[in-house]
C-alpha cells in the first residue's frame, strides 16, 4: 500500500524569504532557453479515465540527454567564472545529472568529470563518456561517490556541481514547473519524484508563486524514503537495489529539505511493483519510454486513485534513460502479472503422444506455447512420470483460468509456478 506524510500547509512559507526565490527560477528560463527544450505537457485521456483524473505529462524523458537535469546543469555552469571554466568541473552522479553537466560542459567548452557509484546502469555510464567527460567510478552509494568527488575537486581545483543541493541547480529544475502552468493553467495538483529533491523543491517554489493553492505532491521508491524520513523525523530503512536508482539518495539536500518542509503538501511511497507497473503502461499506452524515477509519479496516482480522484493533475516523467535489457525484463513480466505469459508444470506420464494431447488442447483453448522443456531427472514425480514445463501465451487472466479448467478437465495436474 502507497504511503503517505502530510507536511505544514503548503502556504506557510515566504517563497520570496526562501534560498530560492521566484526571480531566480524565471532568471534561470532565459539562462537556458534555446538551449534546453520546453518540452511537450500533453494531457493523456486514455491514463485519465484509468486513474479517475485529468493526466497531464510533462516529457522530461525528451530532452536531448532523456533527464531533466539539463536545466539545472547549464544554469549552474552558465554561472561560473572564467578561472572555473579554464580549470573544470565535477559532479557525482548516479547517471541523469552526469548526461547534464557532461553533455552542456562539453557545449560551453569546459572540461568535466563525473564521479559515478558502481553499480550505475551502463547506459548512463556510456551516455555521459560519449558527451567527452572523464569517467571515474567510486563509491557503492551516491553519497560516498560525492565524498570522493569533494576531495578531488579540493584537489585538483574544480568546481563541484552538486546534483540537487544548490540554488542554482534548483532554480534551474523550477523552470518546468513554469511551462507546466504556462501550457495548462488548470493544473490544481503536481506530482513529483524525489531523490535529494532539487527537482521537487524548484518546481514548488514556481507553481506556487504562481498558483498559491496548488498541490504539489513529492513521490519517493519505498526502498529509499530519505526525505519521507526527513520531513516525518520516521527512519524508515533504507536498503536494496531499485528500478528508480535515479531517486535511491540516502541523503537529501539540506537546502531541499527546508523547501520541501515548508512547500510539498505530501510525500507518497511507492513499490518496487508498481513502478515497474507504471513504465510498463507508459509504454504500452504513450508509446513512451521511461526510467524507474520517471514512472513514480504514476505510479503513485495508480496506486492511490481517491487521492487525485476529479482532480487536473501534471506528472513529471522526469526521464528516460533506462537499460534496453531492463525494459525487456520489466515488460515480461507486467506481462506474467496480467495474466498474458504463464509457466505452467504439469504431471504427465512419460509415454509418447502426451505433449501432442497437451499441445493439441492448448491449441484449442487459444493459448499459445512459447517454450516447452521435459524434466525425467530432478522432480520427485515417480519413473515412469515426468515433468512438463511449458511457458503458454494468453489474451488475460480470465482467459488462462479458462486454460487451466479444460487442463483438469482432461486429467491433467497443471500448476502455475
């Protein structure tokens, strides 16, 4: 079940008292327009009538380098003086925030290096080398890869470029909730993931600058609810490998936190289960290709439906990079929840003819056999028995109960395994 923490009124804060401030985010829409897209927010009628709610999406995963981090990068590194340009940069990242600062040092013409954990997704790691930055993998978490990256920087003389801990960086990620309201004004609820929460902290600060009322709504994976810890003062566990690595921070930002606390109405918790369900449907259904961290936003409005029921809401899918083969896993086995990709194992007795009297009832019932092994020596069926496995193709669920009763009927002993 999704989570929620209710945090103080959304209008407590003095947005102009604040680290960052109105100004700033809209000084930092002329800094990068032309140079980072507006991307489309396009409403989806077809997830609205799924999730009881106007859907709109803002395709972050669109950008040149598929991640929103673009925005913030360039604003930051647009900022720097012309001694820090001569000698670089550095930033520490799990992968978006390295495409951003890599692929826009290179434009500007200043060297970059990116200290990325190990255990970052190939895609990342060669996305960001192929933008011309120095590689250096440290740390087996985000924050022991900045621990590096701070003392490499002291040492070497370059500026750090913090993921999300900078007003810059967060002005520069406010400017998407500007174009949000600036394309569709009667947005009443924004959702947005969290990892160290620059992303979320900017786009509070523009909406309701803009729309005082507006309901922003931070999503972080269950398996790492660092802020959700923050602003209840919970210590929820924080452990494991997630889809939405792009959001497993530990530790968020300080400054982050102070606007989170003061702006974000709540933050939702969400399941390894339904992001994965979420970057499934956004395929399936906006033909759109999405990270873990881009997908948490819907699966938060899918997982809670009276929560955003009647309601106009922006869902920010915050990225795209996410590995080929992960996507393949990730929709065979939305397709195994659905119903639609079953391995069944079946007792049947080891003479000839019992895999065609399988194979012609399947046939019949419209199932389709994808994969067939035997297995005579590891089960602890009788000798003259063996083991049947099949991997069978169905329309839906109610189709493969159908399946497995004209199996029995027949006699035949078949398990979903």
């Amino acid at each position: 079940m999704t989570q929620a923490s209710k945090t103080p009124s959304a209008g407590a804060a003095d947005l102009d008292r604040l680290p960052v401030t109105p100004d700033r985010i809209r000084a930092a829409a002329a800094v990068i327009s032309g140079a980072v897209q507006a991307t489309e927010c396009n409403q989806s009628r077809t997830l609205g009538e799924i999730c009881g709610c106007g859907i709109w999406l803002k395709f972050e995963n669109l950008q040149f380098t598929s991640t929103f981090k673009e925005r913030g990068a360039l604003n930051r590194l647009s900022a720097l003086s012309d001694d820090e340009r001569r000698r670089g940069v550095i930033a520490m990242s799990a992968g978006n925030h390295a495409q951003g600062v890599a692929y826009h040092a290179k434009r500007l013409g200043v060297p970059a290096t990116i200290v990325m954990p190990v255990g970052t997704p190939m895609v990342k790691v060669e996305n960001t080398r192929r933008h011309g930055a120095e590689i250096i993998i440290s740390g087996t978490t985000l924050e022991e890869a900045g621990t590096f990256a701070l003392e490499h920087a002291k040492t070497h003389g370059l500026t750090l470029i913090h993921p999300y801990d900078d007003p810059l960086i967060i002005a520069g990620q406010g400017t998407i909730g500007l174009e949000m309201l600036q394309a569709v004004p009667g947005l009443d609820t924004l959702v947005v993931p969290i990892g160290g929460g620059g992303l979320i902290s900017g786009i509070a600060i523009a909406a309701k600058s803009i729309k005082p009322d507006i309901r922003i709504i931070g999503v972080q994976a269950r398996l790492y609810p660092s802020m959700y810890n923050v602003i209840r003062n919970e210590q929820l566990p924080m452990r494991g490998d997630t889809l939405a690595e792009g959001i497993a921070v530990k530790a968020p930002g300080r400054i982050t936190s102070q606007i989170i606390r003061g702006l974000v109405d709540d933050i939702l918790l969400v399941s390894e289960d339904e992001i994965e369900r979420a970057v499934a449907t956004l395929i399936a259904i906006e033909k759109t290709v999405v990270e873990g961290a881009g997908a948490a936003s819907l699966a938060a409005v899918r997982a809670s439906p009276e929560r955003f029921s009647g309601r106009n809401v922006g869902l920010v899918l915050s990225g795209g990079n996410i590995d080929t083969r992960l996507i393949a896993s990730v929709l065979t086995r939305e397709l195994a929840r659905e119903g639609r990709l079953t391995q069944l194992s079946i007792d049947i007795v080891d003479r000839p003819g019992q895999l065609a009297a399988v194979s012609a009832l399947l046939a019949n019932a419209g199932a389709n056999i994808i994969e067939v092994s035997h297995q005579r020596t590891f089960s602890d069926l009788p000798a003259k028995a063996t083991l049947l496995q099949l991997v069978i193709e169905t329309r839906d669920r109610a189709h493969l109960d159908d399946v497995l009763a004209r199996l029995s009927e027949a006699g035949f002993c078949a398990r979903c395994t």
